[in-house]
C-alpha cells in the first residue's frame, strides 16, 4: 500500500466519522421544560413532544432528549408558557356615542400544537390572526357598552364576554385565551369635560325626578292622614257634643294666645268670667 492509498484512506475514514457525527448530533434533540415540540415527516405532523396537558406533574412531561430522522422529519417548537398578546390602540364607540381610546391585551397559551402547526404554522403568526379578532370582539362588546359601564363593576362581566368571544375563534388555531384585560379607557382629548357636563346633567336630571315623586308622596301621604283624621274628629264629635265644644275652644286658643304676632302685639283683658274662657273654669 503505498503512502497516496494510505493518506486516501485515512481520508474516507476522517469522512466517514464526520459524516457519521453529523448525523448522530442531527438526530439529538433537546427540548426544555418551557417548549412543546412537533415533530414532522416529510411536512406531516408524526409525534408531539412535551405536550401541554393540564394537571401533569412537572417532571412527568416528557421534556429532555428526543430522537429524530435527520433530513425526514424536521422539529417545529412551540412556547409552552402563557403567551401575551397586545393591542394597538384603538378608538371604540360606546353604546351612548362616547369615542374611547381603548389599549387592551391578551393572555393565551397552546393547547393544540398539531393544529396551530396546520393552521397557523408557527406562535408569531397565532398572534398575528388573533390581534385583529381580538380588535373586532373588543368593538362589539364595548360598543354594546355605555362609557359609565365601563368605570363600574360591570366592566368585569364585558371583559368576560371579550375573553368567550376571542377563545372560541383562538381554538381554531390550537390556542386557549386565558384572560383580557383593557389597560386604558379614555375620551379623546378634550371631550372629557364635556363628558362630565352632560354626566352631570343626567345625575341632576334624575335627582330633580326623584325629588319630585318625593314631593307627590308627600302630599298624598298628609292628604290621607288628613282625610282619616277628619273622619275620626267627626266620629268623635258625633258620639260627645261635649268633646266637640272643648275641641273647638282649644283650637281657638291655640290660634289666640299661643301665636302673638297673630293679634300683631297687642294684649287682650278678659274676665275670669268672660264666656270665652268658660273651658278653662271645666263649665
């Protein structure tokens, strides 16, 4: 063998080596705990790897060093963690024709990693179809809303109805969201005082009402009492003619004594034997 065949030689086995590391290290995979991988055969979803299953132990997920075909199957990895999805901002139109500038986001996971490979192909392009459906629910359901709303309690129930809305179309992508949140509801600038003037009108609006039906209770109530009170003064008169006189007598010295500015101070004598004052001497 001369030193041309031996060098060759030694060639094709340094080749061969390389060529046999290559595909070895080719064929290692390493998948961490916070990814979830697919593994494709010519294009088609073949295995998933690490595989999001809620109420799996930690250390049971199937993360750490796979196998695969070198150059038949390709791995696409996808983010097993809570994923954010931000909004730009956007103006809505309320229910009572209030323009808002909303800024809102999303939290989301996948769940479905075979599905968000065919339909989407990757995470970023999930986000990129989920941004403008989430702009469109957002619309619909603040646009169902008056502004006021929006500042109470009921804000939670809309933003519970955004979350629904978002999930069911997000499912077609192998994606569930989590939660939707408005980080900011504004007026424009410079309608806030207006929107403040006209709140304020309503709340006056409706006080004057309340106070007005106050008011008609009122009356309707003392007229009632009125009427009762009549009709037992006159039962009582009916039944003791004497209860009647005495009645009358303290009325009018109610009216006379009890009130000067009502003989404008002036004084008044009488008799103790005066007739007016008879109920006073118990005739």
């Amino acid at each position: 063998m001369t030193v041309v065949q031996t060098l060759r030689g030694n060639k094709l086995a340094l080749g061969a080596a390389v060529a046999a590391l290559f595909v070895i290290f080719s064929s290692i995979v390493v998948v961490p705990e916070s990814q979830q991988a697919v593994v494709l055969r010519l294009g088609e979803p073949v295995r998933v790897i690490n595989r999001f299953r809620p109420g799996v132990d930690f250390g049971r997920t199937g993360a750490g060093v796979v196998l695969r075909v070198p150059l038949l199957e390709e791995v696409v990895r996808i983010d097993k963690r809570v994923l954010s999805l931000e909004m730009d901002s956007q103006q809505v139109i309320s229910s009572d024709q209030r323009r808002l500038e909303v800024d809102a986001y999303a939290r989301y996971r996948i769940i479905d990693p075979v599905k968000m490979v065919r339909t989407a192909g990757s995470v970023e392009r999930v986000g990129d179809q989920l941004q403008p459906i989430l702009t469109s629910v957002l619309r619909q359901e603040l646009g169902s809303n008056t502004f006021a709303s929006l500042l109470t309690p009921e804000r939670g129930e809309a933003m519970a109805h955004i979350r629904e809305g978002l999930d069911r179309q997000a499912r077609d992508y192998g994606a569930q969201v989590i939660d939707v949140r408005i980080k900011k509801a504004d007026l424009p600038p410079g309608a806030l005082e207006s929107a403040f003037a006209q709140m304020r009108a309503a709340r006056e609006q409706e006080a004057t009402t309340i106070r007005a039906q106050g008011q008609k209770n009122a009356y309707l109530i003392t007229a009632d009492a009125e009427a009762r009170a009549a009709r037992i003064y006159a039962d009582s008169f009916g039944k003791d003619p004497g209860f009647y006189d005495f009645y009358r007598a303290m009325k009018s010295y109610d009216a006379t004594f009890a009130n000067p500015e009502t003989r404008g101070g002036s004084t008044i004598i009488l008799s103790p034997q005066n007739e007016y004052l008879k109920q006073f001497k118990g005739n």
